[in-house]
C-alpha cells in the first residue's frame, strides 16, 4: 500500500486545503496561494508524468476524477521533491516515502497525510502497488513473493520504503475504487 500527498514548498505559509481548494489549486482555478490564506506567491504546479501510478492516485482520490492542469512533467518524485523544495510556490504531490523536511505535506479538510490515516481510510489517498507475474510463480519468483509477504518484510522493510503493509489496512479497495472493511486486497 502507498499513501500519496500534496506537497508544497516550505515558503507558501499554508499547511491545511480543504478538497475544494486542492481540486481549485490544481485544475488551474486558484492560481495565487493568497487566494487560500498563503503567501503572495504564484503557484507553480508540477505534474507526475502521464501513466504514473502517483498520478492516476492522486488525480482519481485526491481530485476526484479530474485532471490536473497542463504544467511541466517529471518521471520521477525525487526529482519533483527537489524541484518543489526550490522554487516558491511550487505544488505537486508524491507518495508518503518522498515526504521529509525539504517540502510541506498538505492536510485535507483536516486530516494528515499519515500512515495510521491512510489504514484506517480517514486519508483517502492510496492505492495498492502491484507484482506482475507470467502465469502461476514458481521457482525463485515465487519465493520472491513469499519473502515480500513475509509478515516481518511487510513490518520492517515496508515500511522503511514508506510503503504500508495490505495486513494492517482496515479497509479494501477494488480496482473500480469501492471500499469495504477488511483488510488485503479486495
């Protein structure tokens, strides 16, 4: 499992959107963050390359189903980090393993971009990571996924990837987004 958040840089001077404003600042309504309690600064949104995973997350739970604005792509969230880090007023989103002291997580309508959020559905953006295989592992592959389903794998090395474990979520979520309570991979 993977939280995905909003990030902004340090000198916006905001910590908290509501889902409105988010969708507002990242469809290109909102275009200054005065215009949601900030700082005089424009906004400079940066994308996730069409085809990310970060990006159908964020753009179909944190937007609801919309697009974000034309603006300029990256491929890769270490490099959106330090480009949100360094140029005021920048916005994008990354997932939760991204998110340290250089950039400010968003809230949403009050609630943080927190692990325990995200397990208990309170943080509604996330989605689960997925392995392909070639038909029915076997062999190494299928150790493979046996070792990335190991109960101490998915406590320890998960989750200092930032990655949460599929066992401890309280909630499942199909691929066309319904929820339900339980945990695994619905």
């Amino acid at each position: 499992m993977v939280g995905v958040a909003p990030i902004i840089n340090k000198d916006v001077g905001i910590h908290h959107l509501t889902t409105r404003q988010l969708i507002a600042v990242f469809t290109g309504k909102i275009r200054n963050w005065r215009q949601v309690g900030g700082r005089n600064l424009a906004i400079t949104l940066i994308n996730r390359t069409q085809g990310s995973g970060t990006r159908m997350t964020f753009e179909k739970y944190g937007l609801r189903d919309r697009q974000s604005a034309v603006a300029q792509e990256q491929d890769s969230s270490g490099t959106v980090r330090q480009i949100v880090s360094s140029t005021p007023g920048a916005v994008s989103y990354v997932s939760f393993g991204y998110i340290n002291k250089t950039v400010q997580p968003v809230s949403i309508d009050g609630v943080a971009p927190t692990e325990n959020n995200v397990k208990s559905n309170r943080w509604k953006i996330w989605s689960y990571e997925h392995i392909y295989t070639n038909g029915q592992p076997t062999g190494l592959t299928k150790k493979f996924l046996d070792y990335l389903q190991n109960d101490h794998i998915q406590k320890t090395l998960f989750n200092k990837l930032g990655y949460i474990s599929v066992k401890d979520m309280q909630y499942q979520r199909t691929w066309r987004g319904k929820l339900s309570k339980g945990s695994g991979v619905a």
